[in-house]
C-alpha cells in the first residue's frame, strides 16, 4: 500500500472518528495516529516515540500562548471591554463595514503576532460584536481569520516566511515583505471579504463573551484598546529596537504575561474587583481551554508520525524533472504537505529544504519563491491543523461547516496568492 493511500485513508478514518461517531478528538487522533505508523511499516517503539515527541513539542511550544491569551481574553470580556470596543467599532465603521473594519484590524494585529496569539486577542471582540448586534459570527470572522492566515502564511518575520527569506539563497526580508502585502491584498478580498459574504447562514453557537450584567463603570475606550495592542506593540518593537531587553520583552509569552499582569490591574484591580474573584476568571479561562490544548496535542502526534513517514523524501521523488513552473511546484509541494501534516509552518520550513535543488538550477526569483511556498502552505486546511480546531470551538460550528467555511476560505487564499506571485513574476 503506497504512503498516499495510508494517509488518505488514516484522515477519512479521523474524521470518520470524530463528526460520525463523536469520539473526542484527542482520543481519534491517538488511534489514527497509532494505526498509521504500523500499517507504514514504523515499529511500536517508533510510532510511541514519534506520538510522544509530536504530542510534546506541539503542546510545548502552544501551551503558555494560548493559556495566557485566552486569560487576558477572560479578562477583557469579564471587564466588559469587549462590549466597549464592539460599540466604538460599531459606532466609528457602521454596523455594514464591519467585516472590512476586522478584515483591517486583523491584518494590522497580525503583522507582528503569531495567528494563536492574534486569535486569542481579537476572537473575543468579534464575537461579542456579533452577539451584540445579532450579525452573523461566522460571516463577521472569516474576514478577520483570513488577514491574519495571510500574515502567517506569507510575511516575515512570522517563522515560515522568516526561515524561507533566510535560507533561500538570493531573497531579501524587504522585498519578500514588500511583494507579500501586494499579494495580500487581493487573496484578503477574495477569501475573506467577497467569500464570507457567502457565510451569513452558516449555523453557529460560538463561546460568549458578552456579560450578562452590563451596569458598574466600564472600561474606556482608550484603556480597552491599550490592553488589547498591548502585546502588539511589545512584539513589534522588538523588530525595531535590537537591544536584549527588548528582545526579552517582544518574545510573545513574555508580552503576552506581562500583558496579563496589566490586564488585571488596568481591568480589574483599579476598578474594585476582588483578587479572589479574578483568580476565579484566570482559572475559569484554563477551564474552557483544556479540551482544545488535547485536541492539539493529539494533532501533534499525527504530524510527527507523517514526519517519521519521510513525506518529504516521497515528495521529493514526485516532483524530479518535471517541466512545470518552479514556483507552481514549489505550491504544489507546500500544498501537500500542508495538507498531510496540519503544519503551515512545518510545510514551509520542510518545503524550502526540498527545493533547493530546484531553486539553482531554475534561477527562478527567490522572493517570489518563498511566497509561493507561503502560499501553498496555507491551503486546505482541516482536522489535523490546530488553526481549524481553534476556529470550530470558539465559533461553535460542525465540522461540516468548519469545512465549508474555514478549510474553503483558506484554499482561497492560498490560489489567489499563487495567482499573484504568478502575475509577479510576469511583470518583473
């Protein structure tokens, strides 16, 4: 049985595992993950360690991002900041250009921030918003998701974009940035303005953020925005100002404490609120989080046994001396990849090793090279991708709909911006 056919069948098996039969995902991921590496030939040794290495270096690396944005998320909804800025947007953009105004917001929070920790800060806002106003949650966050998938899949400094800039002989970090905004814009419009116009019926019973109780003194406007950008401006100085101070403060867990720290003073503690009471929102915060962090530790292991599989090296036999446009195969590659293992940063990071080769004997534009390879990790999202859980919990969707709505929206983007590196390339 070939490796394509294994991995078809242990993802049909997976989501068979969890939209049929309603087995909780940590657990389907487990079993398809054990299953795949027997049946590809891995021994039992191989196949526990690898689920144990992928299980451990996924929750190792996410756990503190996602525990302390959804705690500062705890705190701004508790504060009834959320309710604050969903009525400033409202007010300043109008109830009809919402979609564009987070479609914006999002681009802009997601320059400097990692997608789980921009996800984290601004899910909340959109979802109140949405709840406040009786708009459709899905149709008001896709376009907000869709900027900041961009973000990582196609700027530096984010860690893909980053490691293709440096290790693709010839590119340059302003360049690839430069062209990377020209190809955002289109791919933003296509997938996230003009497709979530088509999601405004999709069933949804996302996470509340909204307070019942909306009497007592809420926080200002400028107070709220403060506590939000926060850990935006942190990480974005860091870019800026090379000195180890700010090197220790704009890594993203420490912004994002520091962040938390602040949080509660600003939303809490200046405004009469218990300590004991707000140690009961950060502890109900971890609560509401725990099944999600389970669920990304079994896709964990699921990517390490695709990984100890040698997808790449199958790949790699797929695609010699093909005629095809480089940048089309180096999509192509990401793609599958993307798909395989649930990693965007892993499809192009294992992509740009892969395609060396290709690169100098082609002497096709390395900028462009990596956008497209950003481009092609971005497409077809689905269960074994920690962004697609993160969208199906908060938002409160099926998995058929999450299919419907986030896996599309992200294809999208990813053609759209290998159709603009394509145009790119036509014009230079």
């Amino acid at each position: 049985m070939t490796i394509w056919l294994l991995i078809g069948i242990a993802i049909l098996v997976l989501v068979t595992l969890i939209s049929v039969l309603k087995l909780q995902p940590f657990i389907s991921f487990l079993v398809v993950s054990l299953g795949l590496g027997l049946a590809g030939s891995l021994s039992t040794e191989q196949t526990i360690a690898a689920m144990q290495k992928g299980i451990g270096g996924t929750l190792g690396s996410i756990i503190p991002i996602i525990i302390l944005g959804a705690m500062m998320g705890k705190m701004v909804a508790k504060s009834k900041a959320t309710f604050v800025l969903s009525e400033y947007f409202v007010l300043l953009f109008g109830p009809k250009s919402l979609p564009i105004a987070f479609m914006l917001i999002g681009f802009i929070v997601g320059l400097p921030l990692f997608f789980s920790v921009a996800f984290l800060l601004l899910a909340p806002l959109v979802l109140s918003t949405a709840e406040r106003y009786h708009l459709p949650p899905v149709y008001l966050g896709i376009p907000m998701l869709a900027s900041l998938s961009i973000t990582q899949g196609f700027l530096p400094p984010h860690p893909a974009p980053y490691y293709l800039v440096t290790h693709l002989p010839g590119a340059e970090m302003g360049t690839t940035l430069g062209y990377g905004i020209l190809i955002s814009i289109p791919a933003m419009l296509a997938s996230g303005w003009l497709f979530g116009k088509t999601l405004k019926n999709i069933p949804a019973s996302p996470m509340s953020f909204v307070e019942a109780d909306e009497s007592g003194q809420n926080p200002s406007v400028a107070t709220s925005l403060f506590i939000l950008l926060l850990p935006v401006a942190l990480i974005a100085v860091k870019s800026f100002v090379h000195l180890p101070l700010f090197d220790l403060l704009g890594e993203p867990m420490v912004a994002l404490l520091i962040s938390v720290f602040v949080s509660v003073y600003f939303l809490g503690i200046r405004r009469g609120i218990t300590w004991s009471e707000i140690s009961g929102w950060l502890v109900d915060s971890i609560k509401e989080i725990s099944p999600l962090m389970l669920t990304f530790g079994g896709a964990g292991a699921f990517k390490e046994i695709l990984q100890e599989m040698h997808v790449g090296d199958a790949l790699h036999e797929m695609t010699q001396g093909s005629e095809v446009n480089p940048l089309i195969i180096a999509w192509g590659i990401a793609a599958v990849l993307r798909i395989v293992t649930g990693s965007s940063t892993v499809s192009g990071i294992t992509t740009a090793g892969l395609i060396l080769p290709l690169l100098a004997s082609s002497g096709v534009n390395p900028n462009l090279l990596a956008l497209s390879i950003g481009s092609g990790s971005m497409v077809l999202s689905h269960v074994n991708d920690a962004g697609f859980w993160l969208y199906k919990e908060y938002f409160g969707v099926s998995i058929k709909n999450s299919l419907r709505s986030w896996t599309i929206m992200e294809t999208i983007l990813a053609v759209v911006g290998l159709l603009g590196v394509l145009g790119l390339e036509l014009v230079l």
